[in-house]
C-alpha cells in the first residue's frame, strides 16, 4: 500500500505563512472560531495537531479544499483523557474551502476564557509549529487486498502464511504519515465503519503518553465525512 511521509521544518526558518499549508501543531489557518474545539473535560481550547489539505491521493476528504484539523487538549498541562476517541478532550473535524478566512486563527474569547487566559494558553499549550515542505511518497509492500489490513486484525489471518505476516508487519512505519495501515502499540481500536487516514507520532507535538502515537480515523460519507482521534502508548 502506498503511503505518505512528510518533512517537517519548524516554522520559524521558513518565510511567514500567507496561505493554508500542510501543517502539525501551531494555530490553524482559517479556521472559524466557532469551530473551535473545546475540551469536554476541562473546557479549554483544544490544541492544534495537524492541519491537512484534500489531496485526492494522499487524504482524500471527498472535495476540493477541504481540510482536517485534528485538535487534541495539551494533556502535558491539562491530564485530560486524550487518549480516549469518545473523551471529548480531541476532536478531528473537516472544514469547507467556503468556511476558511484568511490568517491564523484564535479559540474564541469568553466569559469563562478571557483575554488573560487566552495570552497564558498561547504561551504554555500551543504547541511548535512545524511545516510540511515535501511530502515522499513510499511503498510497503502490503496487498490491498490483504485481510484486516493489519490493525484491524493483530493476528496472522486464518489460512494464511506466519511469515508471510511478519515480513508486512515489520514495513508497517511507526512514524507520521497519511495512508498506509496503522501501527498499533496495544489492541486495535478502530472507530466503527472508520478507515484510516493516517498517524502522528510523538515527535512534533504531543509525547502521547510516553512515546505513544496519536490515530486518525474518518467515517461517514464522503458528503459529510466524520473525523476521530485516539493515541495509545506502550
Ligand atoms: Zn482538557
């Protein structure tokens, strides 16, 4: 199956942004505030994991323009449930090219989240930004056709070869990329009806644990496509 590999360059060593561009952690581009995610656990902004524009190979969301945002609260301060797809403390949400504006965007100003915690959460729970500047495609060598596509079946599927298994197993990347099968360090834990889209490890923004790598899922019909984040850990 064919995959994608992005190279990062944090932010600052490249020109200032003046477009939506691939991109992990930092504040999203565009993004409607009132979109913005908050986190059911604490009730804080969520944080910015990624920002990934359709692309009709390497993230297909179903139209032109659209992009995913994946958001998780910052639990290196928060200790909220992250981990957990159904915790309300992440989010993965896909946005209309209509929907977007120009320039960074801020989570929204409330009675219970004004300005003064809005300067603090800017300075202890955005995370570095990083740009994707070239994106590799790769090759691992897994069929398609393969039952489970791995993850989905941790075991060597019925009647067919334990070698065979292993060797696609060990292609299977630990590292962040879209396409591909996950690489699950426990059980897998697909969201029902989901497929995936593709992984973050622990290297950009969030240690996920210790080491842990963050998952991306998307459901729903290409129409209104549904996202859903989880990481698990050693
Ligand atoms: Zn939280």
């Amino acid at each position: 199956m064919k995959y994608f590999e992005p190279e990062l360059t944090p932010d600052d060593d490249l020109p200032a942004q003046s477009s939506l561009q691939d991109q992990f952690g930092g504040l999203p581009w565009g993004l409607p505030p009132e979109r913005w995610p908050l986190c059911a656990s604490c009730g804080g902004p969520q944080s910015l994991l990624a920002q990934l524009r359709h692309h009709r190979e390497r993230l297909d969301l179903g139209n032109e323009g659209r992009v995913l945002f994946v958001f998780a609260c910052n639990d290196d301060s928060s200790r909220c449930p992250t981990r957990d797809r159904n915790s309300g403390a992440s989010c993965c949400l896909v946005a209309e090219q209509g929907e977007l504006a120009q320039g960074c965007t801020l989570p929204p100003l409330a009675q219970a989240f004004p300005q003064r915690r809005l300067d603090r959460w800017l300075g202890e729970q955005v995370h570095p930004a990083w740009r994707v500047v070239r994106w590799y495609e790769r090759e691992d060598g897994i069929p398609e056709s393969y039952p489970g596509s791995f993850g989905l079946n941790p075991d060597v599927p019925d009647g067919y070869d334990e070698k065979e298994y292993e060797g696609y197993w060990s292609e299977v990347s630990q590292q962040t990329r879209l396409g591909g099968v996950p690489f699950w360090i426990q059980r897998p834990e697909p969201p029902p009806e989901s497929r995936f889209v593709g992984q973050i490890d622990s290297n950009c923004c969030q240690a996920f644990g210790d080491n842990g790598i963050g998952y991306i899922f998307l459901s729903g019909p290409a129409s209104a496509p549904r996202g859903w984040f989880l990481w698990q850990c050693t």
